[in-house]
C-alpha cells in the first residue's frame, strides 16, 4: 500500500503542476481576478486525483511518452471538479464542506460557482484541443470519449437520476444504471483516454470498459458505506450527508452487510478483466484493491 500510496503522490504532484500551469496561462489571455481566484480555489486543492492517476496509470502501462498524457489527465480531473463545484450548489447538494474547506459557493458566492463550473468544463476540451503533443486525430476521439462521459447519457444524466429519486428509493438495477452513468462514465472515460492513443486501443477498449463499471461502481458501493461508516474530519464533508439529504445509497436499500458483499465482489470482477489486458500495472491492481478498502 505505501507504494501505491508513493506513486499516486507522483501523479498527484505531475497533475497538480500541470494544471497551475494551465490556470496560469489564463491570465495571459485575461479573465476576471475573482473568476480566477475561485477558478484555483476549486481546481487546485488537495483531491485524491484518481482520474489522471488512472489515465497516467494506463497510459504508463501501455508505454506512451508521458508529455501526451498530461492535457487528458488535466481535462478529465476539470470536468470532476466542475461536477463537484455544481453538485456542492444550494439547488443540488446543498453541501457546505468539501475537502476539509468551506465549497466554492460558500467561500465565494453561489453565481461565481456557477461561472467556476462552467468554465472547469470548456477549458478541459480547450487543453484538449490546443495541446500539440496529441495528434488531430486522437484529440477528436478524446473530446467524443469526454462528452459522452460528462453529457446527458453520462455524468449529468446520471445527476438528475439522482436527484428524481431523493426519497423514492429505486431498485438495485436502476440504482446501478445511475452510478454507471454518475460515477463510472468519468472513471470509464479516464483509463479510454489514457489508452486510445496506442494501437492496441481498438483490442483493449472493451476490456477497460469492464474494467472500469466495476471499479466505478465499487468506487460508489464504498462511498456510501463511508458516508454511514466514517467520519467528518476522515471525509473531509459532512458524514451522512447521502443519508440526510435522503439519498438513495446501495446501504439503504440493501444493508451494509450485502452492500460490503457486492463491493467486495465488483473487486474481484474488476481484478479478473484487468488481469486479461497485455499490458499489467501493478499501480492498477493495488489501486483496484484500496478502491475496497479506502476510508475516505
């Protein structure tokens, strides 16, 4: 674990770096003081970072130069926080705390939150699009693999399940479908970005699709086994906001115990398709373990 723990720091430090360059770049075209303040007060903390450790991770693994993995690394962790500044908003979440500090509505106001989250989103296509590392080609499969994660059949579609089914609780199908598509589709979309640049991407792209509902749906069975389990300063956001805001959780409607069980389970499903790729990461398979493991 500590060497899990020492190469996400390297990820954490090679993404941070990257996206103080990019936000820095900003000024030199203009934009507003106080959009660029929030701008890095919402982008520039101290997250796990597990979207670029994913797309670095497999990127590594299937041995692309490092310089063509930092703009899909940088794009995919834009669109997560913009997604977290959105969900933490008084018509969404409500939520106060994120990361140990006051959200960007709070330590701000609510409508540059919002100007924040939509500007997180059109600079990740923007890096995207300008970085000359990546050829056109590969840049065009990055932005479809991108805005199908984020849109309306991905993370924002998934968003809005969440919200239709705030006290009435669906079933474990439908309650998958919503994480699939919430969660899963930017984990998805992290290890296809990190991998649609080798020639080996059309044979491989199956497989870390399946690879990544698992983990993806793992990652969400234990987040809200934490959000019954842990506690605030562990977190670093309000322990049982899901349960208070009448979130519908896989605890809640099948139990802890099962709910341990089935995550217990996408683990290993995750750890068998990852053992079938031709290129291992063993970054990737001690990650897969902590994803069951985590207490924050």
């Amino acid at each position: 674990m500590n060497l899990l723990h020492a190469q996400l720091r390297i990820y954490q430090e090679r993404i941070n770096h990257y996206l103080e360059e990019k936000l820095a770049d900003l000024s030199a075209r203009y934009c507003p003081e106080k959009l660029a303040q929030a701008l890095a007060y919402a982008t520039l903390d101290q997250g796990k970072r597990l979207r670029p450790a994913l797309v670095y991770a497999i990127g590594e693994a299937l041995e692309l130069p490092v310089e063509q993995l930092h703009a899909p690394a940088a794009a995919i962790e834009l669109i997560h926080c913009y997604s977290l500044v959105h969900d933490d908003l008084p018509a969404m979440d409500d939520d106060h705390l994120r990361r140990g500090k006051p959200t960007t509505h709070i330590q701000f106001d609510e409508a540059t939150a919002i100007l924040v989250g939509d500007a997180q989103q059109s600079l990740a296509f923007q890096i995207l699009a300008e970085d000359p590392q990546i050829s056109d080609s590969a840049k065009i499969e990055m932005v479809k693999i991108l805005a199908h994660a984020a849109g309306p059949s991905g993370m924002v579609g998934g968003q809005q399940i969440d919200m239709d089914c705030a006290g009435n609780l669906p079933d474990q199908q439908a309650l998958q479908q919503m994480h699939l598509m919430k969660t899963g589709a930017l984990i998805e979309a992290a290890l296809l970005l990190g991998a649609c640049q080798t020639p080996q991407y059309p044979q491989i792209k199956a497989l870390l699709s399946q690879y990544a509902q698992a983990i993806g749906l793992a990652f969400q069975v234990q987040d809200d086994i934490l959000d019954i389990e842990s506690t605030t300063e562990t977190l670093g956001k309000p322990q049982g906001s899901d349960l208070n805001a009448d979130k519908s959780t896989y605890p809640k409607l099948l139990g802890l115990a099962q709910s341990k069980q089935l995550r217990d389970q996408l683990i290993a499903q995750a750890l068998e398709r990852l053992q079938q790729l031709p290129s291992q990461s063993s970054f990737l398979e001690a990650l897969t373990h902590y994803i069951g493991q985590r207490d924050k």
